[in-house]
C-alpha cells in the first residue's frame, strides 16, 4: 500500500464520519449549467421534490449564436448564465434555494462543491477531468453528460460512485485522451473549447437521462443507477448501447476518497505555526498543502530586484496573484514566478518566526478550502 493510501486507511473515525454527514439542505451542484445540455437539465432538476437547492456553475455568458442550440430566449443574450438559469428555477420553485458561481468549476474550493450530487454538463476533456478528481477527494456520486452533434447525434450518460476500486472518468482514458486535453496558456484569457454543433434536442435528450439518474441516486434507488456504467443513444439510428466500466490498475488518477474533518478555526485565525498542534503531529517535516495550487515563496525581477523571504507580499499561494499582481519596486513591471520561487507545499522548517505566525489567509487560502498537512508518513485533511 502506497503511504498516501495507508495515511487514509489510519483515520481515526471522527474524520470519516464528517464526510458522510448530511450537511442540512438536499443539494445537487450543475456544472456547466446554461449550455446545451445544462440549460435544459436546471429546469428538470428544479421541479423534483426531492432537491432543496441548487448550485449553478458556469462562466460564460449567452450569446447570440446560442439561441440555436441551448434552451433560452432572445432577452437572456448578453446576461450571466446562471443569472439566466437560477431566475428560470426559482420561478418553477419559489421556495428552491438556488446559489450561483460564473466561474469556471477550478474556481471553486473544494469544499464548495459539497453536496448530494455533481451533474456535469461540460464540454471540455480538462473541465470534467477536474470534476472527477474533486468528487473523489469529496466522496460525491457524479453524472457524466454529454453529447455528439453534426452526422452522429449521440447522447450520454455515465455515473461515477466514488470508491477505491471504482472506476472513474479517467480509467478509460488512453494517452491520446490526455493529449487531447486542452491547454490554458498565459496569454490566454479563457481555455478555447470547440464546440459540439449539438442540436438543442439532442442536448435536452442527454437532460433527460442525467436528471432521471439523479432522481435515482437521490432516492437511493441502486437497482437502477448508472453507477460504473454508460448509457449511449444514437438518435440517428434509435438505437442505445449500456456499457459496463471497471477499475484501471494503471489509471493516473490515485482514486483516493479523503476523510476531510472540519478546521476548528477560520483562514482568519489559523496560524502556521498552529497547524501541528492542530493535527496533533509531531516532528520537524509538518507540511501544508492544497491539490493542485503552488506556492511562491521568493519573487525576483531580472532588474535585480529581489523581495524577502518574510515580505507578505510574497510567500502565499500563486492564485492570489491573479486578480492583484505583483509589480517590481525598482522596475514596475509585474513579477513572474517560476522555477525554484514555486513549490507544492510549504515546509515549517524552513519558515523564518516572522513567516511562522502568518494566518492561511494571508497566504491566499480561502473559506471552503480543504487543505492537507503531512508528518512523517502521515497525512490529515481539514476544510477551512
């Protein structure tokens, strides 16, 4: 067993049974969900007794090209697409509690994807990636859309049940898939994603089947799920293909579900030098992570300029450099960080006092955040 995989295995019970504690209101997270399919998936969701919110997530905005394809009207171009779609639920419900993000679901604390159900409605290989792996670490069953439009008209739905020896959307992918994932690059301002050329019945199709999956899986109806399986319809041919998935022994994803226990404090009030007595470690090798975020922990410019260790407008999580860069004092342009000023975690060892007495969220860390902290060959998970 890997050291990871033996961490998760030591949790003591209190953790492991605050991931699976119903958290107050029955709640379903659409992602993607004022496209082609998502459009048409809110409002089924939102007439079904069994959910009492519903969390929106997508980034765009409609367009005029749109009115083709998605289920909308001529006053919705230009505005938010969960504005739009969060407006149509409420008005089929008046007492559905309705919670709307427009950005892009890696946006997103993982904590804040807590709920009963993930319905994903994505068109991009590297968005729905980021889904599966953030169900996973959550421990949430997620439905998988999607469509194919020009000559073939295909509608599908695959569910995926969180479990060691589960498989997820990433065990069925080939190298080909992960080449195919698209890039983000610097100078870009969105990730570009082709489009499906997906009729709006084709993509209602597809809203039908998931929002029946979920009824399933809310209602604890297992016979029936989807859970490890796919359901394809070829509406060209009527004809539909259920296929069965099993765990990939090679699968790059480590499947790992993580027992997230609560923080006793905020990103406030959190100290790093807190963090051992925390997690009841001991030992000089704690660290602090969080999946998928790097940290800064030098910024220098090629004028010479070069910031100090303990300068908090430095060391903290490079994502707070996105909305405020920093600039250089001697040169005023903005500093890039890169190489050995990058790291995945942050080592106490290696903090200076000052450092050691910044709060989490001076380092960027947010609400809803999940963060880990290893010693040794141990390792905790807590959400902020």
């Amino acid at each position: 067993m890997d050291p990871i995989a033996a961490a998760i295995a030591n949790q003591d019970d209190e953790a492991t049974r605050h991931a699976s504690v119903p958290r107050g209101l029955r709640t379903v997270v659409v992602v993607g969900a004022g496209g082609n399919i998502g459009s048409h998936v809110v409002p089924h969701l939102a007439r079904m007794p069994e959910i009492e919110r519903l969390v929106l997530i997508d980034p765009d905005r409609y367009e005029e090209k749109n009115l083709r394809s998605q289920d909308i009207h001529t006053r919705d171009v230009g505005q938010s697409k969960v504005r739009v779609q969060a407006r149509r639920a409420r008005a089929i419900r008046r007492d559905l509690h309705v919670v709307t993000h427009a950005c892009a679901v890696e946006s997103i604390p993982l904590g804040g994807l807590r709920c009963d159900v993930i319905v994903a409605c994505l068109d991009s290989r590297s968005a729905r990636q980021s889904v599966n792996q953030m169900a996973w670490r959550l421990g949430i069953p997620w439905i998988d859309a999607g469509v194919t439009g020009g000559s073939e008209l295909l509608a599908r739905v695959n569910t995926y049940s969180p479990a060691f020896e589960a498989p997820c959307l990433e065990c069925a992918w080939s190298n080909d898939d992960y080449r195919l994932l698209e890039v983000k690059h610097a100078c870009e301002t969105e990730r570009k994603v082709a489009s499906t050329n997906a009729p709006a019945a084709l993509g209602g199709l597809a809203a039908s089947l998931a929002a029946l999956e979920c009824a399933r899986l809310l209602t604890g109806d297992i016979s029936g799920s989807l859970a490890g399986r796919q359901i394809l319809l070829d509406a060209r041919h009527h004809t539909h293909f259920v296929t069965s998935f099993r765990r990939n022994p090679r699968c790059r994803f480590d499947h790992h579900v993580w027992p997230i226990a609560p923080s006793p404090h905020s990103a406030k009030q959190l100290r790093l030098r807190d963090v051992s007595t925390m997690c009841e470690f001991t030992g000089e090798d704690l660290a602090i992570s969080l999946e998928g975020e790097r940290f800064a922990m030098r910024a220098r410019c090629p004028c010479g300029w070069a910031a100090s260790p303990d300068d908090p407008r430095v060391v903290g999580l490079v994502r707070r450099f996105a909305e405020s860069p920093l600039t250089c004092p001697q040169c005023g342009k903005p500093v890039v960080f890169g190489g050995w000023d990058l790291c995945e975690r942050i080592h106490l060892k290696h903090l200076s006092n000052v450092a050691a007495r910044r709060t989490l969220a001076s380092l960027g860390f947010v609400p809803r955040d999940v963060f880990s902290v290893t010693a040794g060959g141990c390792r905790r998970w807590f959400e902020l």
